[in-house]
C-alpha cells in the first residue's frame, strides 16, 4: 500500500513537473511555441485555383494560412507584390527532403491596402453551427411515427 502512493505521488510530481516546463515553454516538440516565429516578408503573390495563396519572397516559397471565412473578402490577384506579417511555421514534407513553410496570416498589405485579421477569427469545423448537423441548421427530423387515419385516444 505505502509503495503504491510512494508511486502515485512521485507519478503526480512528474506530470506537473512536466506541465510547468511546457508552459514556460521549456520543452521542444513538433508543434511547440519555440518552433514558431513572427516574420514580415515581401514578394509576389501565385494564386492557383483549389490550392493556397503562396507568397514567393527571395526565391523561398511560403504557403499563406488565412481563415476561410474572411479569404472571400481579400482583393487580390496573382501576380501582385505583397507585404505579409504573420508566424512561420516550418515542418519538414511527407518524404523528408524539404522543408514546408507556412505564415499563419496577422496582416498583409496589398496594392495599397492594408488587411489585418483579427486574433480570434477561426475557421474550420466550428463555424458550421451545431455539431448535430453539419450544414449549420438545427436537425429537421421527419416524425417518428407518420400521421395515420386513426381514432384518437380516448380519455378516462
């Protein structure tokens, strides 16, 4: 009895030692805030149908992340000089040989005007309303049981 909480409070030390040093960020990992910087950078814009915008800056090409909720807002078009300020997210590609570069969008300039996202715009699954239904609306179900010609119950 006494080795089995001897051990469960050496497991309870670990676990927060462990959870304080990932919240100052001591530890590194695939997504850990160590690896992610804030960059600005400039280039021209290469917009292709279906795909994400890619900003080509000194020969580099990063792949811009904007929410799709305010993407349809942006005016702009291939070829464009752009401005982009944002945090760079660098992980290596499914066959190991190069590096992916990705900028989380903060704010970009454009042909003279100036974009800035804000902190909490979100995308993804949560924008489509209740999980129940995945377009957004409150479950139209169709009756449990359907409406027949019969007698209605009598009351005692």
């Amino acid at each position: 009895m006494k080795r089995t909480a001897l051990f469960g409070l050496v497991l309870l030390a670990v676990v927060t030692l462990a959870a304080g040093a990932q919240a100052r960020g001591g530890m590194t990992g695939p997504r850990s805030a160590a690896q992610i910087d804030e960059v600005e950078l400039t280039g021209r814009l290469v917009l292709a149908e279906n795909e994400l915008p890619v900003l080509v800056s000194g020969g580099v090409e990063y792949t811009l992340r904007i929410p799709p909720a305010l993407s349809t807002e942006l005016q702009v078009s291939s070829g464009q000089q752009a401005a982009i300020s944002g945090y760079l997210v660098e992980r290596a590609s499914f066959d190991l040989l190069t590096t992916q570069r990705q900028v989380m969008v903060r704010s970009m300039e454009v042909g003279g005007t100036r974009y800035v996202l804000p902190a909490d715009a979100r995308g993804g699954r949560h924008m489509m309303g209740d999980r129940r239904d995945w377009r957004g609306r409150a479950p139209q179900r169709a009756p449990a049981v359907p409406d027949s010609p019969r007698a209605p119950r009598s009351r005692r």
